[in-house]
C-alpha cells in the first residue's frame, strides 16, 4: 500500500522553559535546555505532520521555522502554560483547529489540536492530544475524562463523514497512562491495567478502534537512578480499518533514547533531548 503522509509525535519536557530573572536585569532570559538540538533532531525526522508536546515560550519558534522551512506551523492559545505546537509539511491540504472540549472544562487543562489531512480526496481526521498527569484520583479521573472524550469523537467524525466506521480517524499523544494511587488502598490502578482499559474503551464495536503496538514497551525514561520505572505513556490509537508501514514488525517507531544500548547513554540523551521518546508512524492510503 502506497503512504499517505507520516506524523512524528514528541513530548519534549519543558520545551523552551526560561530561566529565573536574575535581579534586575533588562536582559533576555535564556532557555533551560539548548533548543537547537531538540529543533534539529525533529527536523531529521522528516516527517509530514510533526506535533510538540510542553512548549512554554516563543524562543522556539525562529529555530524551528528555519529548521523546518517547508512545514506551516500551529498552536494552541489560552490560558494553560503548556502548548501543543503542530506543524504540516506544505503540499498537504490541511483543516487545523483548537478544540477546547478535551480540556475537561478545566481552564488550566491543555486544549486538544484536530487536524484533518486530506490526500487524494480522503479525509484523516487526527486529534494530538497532552492529558493531565498524576497518579492521585483527581488527575486519573480527569485524564479518564479526557480519554473518553477522545474515543467519543468517534461517533462525531463518523457522521460528518456518512455512516458508522467510515472515519479514518486517530488520536495521538501523551495519554499519562500512569495508573492512579489510592492511600491505604488495595484498589489501586497500575499503568499497564489503565493502558488496557484504553484498548477495552476503544475497541467496543459502536467505535472500532485499536492502540497501535510499539516497537519498543515504554516511551518514557525516569533515569536510571529514578525511584520509579520506566512508562508507557504515549500512545496512537487508530481506527482498525487503517493500515500503518510496520518498524520491526510494530506500526509505531519510537525514536530517542529506546535505541540507546545502555542506561548511561539513555540518561544522556533524555537530558540533552527530553525524557520522552519520539513516536514515528506512517499512515496508508485508504
């Protein structure tokens, strides 16, 4: 089957956070993390569709406009203090917009991006997605809100698109699929049982949906001197009828520090770049 277009999706931690003012200085402050190899690794991605996680300042955006100079880019706006950037390689018919329902009705909740691509007169409607972190019962309640608004649009898609199963739809992002802690409880939910609820919630006939495998189990890096381990927290979740180029027998490539051989290298690579990997995958023509 001939390609689509590809999508690279990446939470970079904190991208482009400012240091503290100092006194009194009318100087610019400068970013925490050099931005220039974060931009330049995306970039050599070369992929169609790019989506940024945790942006926190315009100090990126000359560096990935020049990196990056056939892609038109977009982002969110509001009052949250975490953007989600998005850029579309130029050639693709593209409707972008902010929808504010995957916020949960909480201002300070990250907005979701929809993005319909539309490649030889077919419609992919993607949502990318940021959901609210913490494993205490507020934060998996939301996130469990979150979710179930994602796989909901479904339906929505699906009638705008003529009948029940016809939307080639997807959602993608960091889902936080960390389980939830209850104190003095033997009720709690690990990362792994919330990931399969996810692939329950989606797989019910009246949505049709599948979470994509991985070609590597987790997408996040603690460090190796962490208390916790390693998760899986990002996620691309398709309708089952799409076709994805496979990576070693898996539709989603992660990129980044799973390829490191060992845990010094991985440790390197999440501070240089960003404790999450990059997800890389390639959507068929339909």
């Amino acid at each position: 089957m001939a390609k689509a277009f590809s999508v690279a999706s990446w939470n970079v931690e904190h991208f482009g956070a400012l240091e503290k003012k100092q006194g009194s200085s009318n100087k610019p402050r400068k970013p925490k993390k050099p931005v220039q190899p974060i931009v330049d690794f995306l970039a050599g991605q070369n992929a169609d569709v790019v989506a940024v996680y945790e942006v926190e300042s315009s100090v990126v955006f000359r560096p990935i406009v020049e990196a990056m100079p056939n892609h038109q880019f977009h982002i969110t706006e509001g009052p949250q203090t975490q953007e989600i950037l998005v850029g579309i390689k130029k050639g693709f018919s593209a409707f972008v917009t902010q929808r504010l329902e995957f916020k949960s009705a909480q201002t300070s909740l990250r907005p979701g991006v929809l993005v319909a691509i539309v490649v030889d007169g077919a419609y992919y409607p993607m949502v990318f997605l940021h959901l609210k972190s913490l494993r205490v019962p507020k934060g998996f309640g939301l996130r469990d809100d979150m979710t179930q608004r994602a796989i909901k649009f479904r339906k929505t898609l699906d009638k705008a698109s003529g009948g029940s199963g016809t939307a080639n739809y997807i959602f993608v992002g960091d889902l936080n699929t960390m389980g939830m802690n209850l104190t003095y409880s033997n009720k709690d939910v690990s990362g792994a049982e919330e990931i399969e609820r996810l692939k329950k919630r989606a797989a019910v006939s009246s949505i049709s949906m599948k979470v994509l495998e991985k070609n590597y189990p987790n997408t996040f890096w603690p460090g190796s001197n962490a208390s916790f381990d390693p998760g899986d927290l990002d996620h691309v979740v398709a309708a089952k009828h799409l076709q994805f180029k496979s990576f070693g027998g898996a539709p989603i490539d992660l990129r980044g520090w799973p390829q490191e051989p060992t845990d010094e290298k991985r440790d390197a690579w999440a501070k240089k770049y960003s404790d999450h990997a990059l997800l890389y995958f390639e959507v068929q023509k339909v």
